[in-house]
C-alpha cells in the first residue's frame, strides 16, 4: 500500500533528524509531536525541528487514516 510507504518514509525521516527514539506508535508520535512543538514555542527555529514538524504531523495522519 503506498501509504505504509509514505508513513515509513516519514519515520525514518524522523530517526535520521535525531527526533524519533522509540517505535512509531500512536502514543510516541504525539509525545514526539508535542516535544517538538514545545521546542518550537521556546523560541528554537532550527530547521532540523521544522523539518521534524512537518514529517511528524504528516505520519500522524497517514497513521490515522491506515487504521481505517
């Protein structure tokens, strides 16, 4: 399926940009999400985080929308 793909794309994104450490379950994807946003909201615009951002909330969703 081409989304499995995408999604697998998007986490290894997110392993090589030093943000993901713990499997791409539901529970520490958000807890990656929210990390990242607090980073951002500091005040850091590294665009390692931003990058981070975008891959993130994008595998959220493509998770979301496999599990229907």
């Amino acid at each position: 399926m081409q989304l499995n793909s995408i999604f697998l794309k998007k986490i290894e994104e997110l392993k090589n940009r030093k943000l993901l450490f713990m499997p791409p379950t539901k529970k520490f994807l958000l807890e990656t999400q929210h990390r990242i946003m607090k980073t951002i909201t500091s005040g850091n615009k590294n665009f390692n985080i931003l990058a981070g951002a975008s891959a993130c909330a994008t595998a959220i969703k493509i998770q979301h929308a496999l599990e229907y």
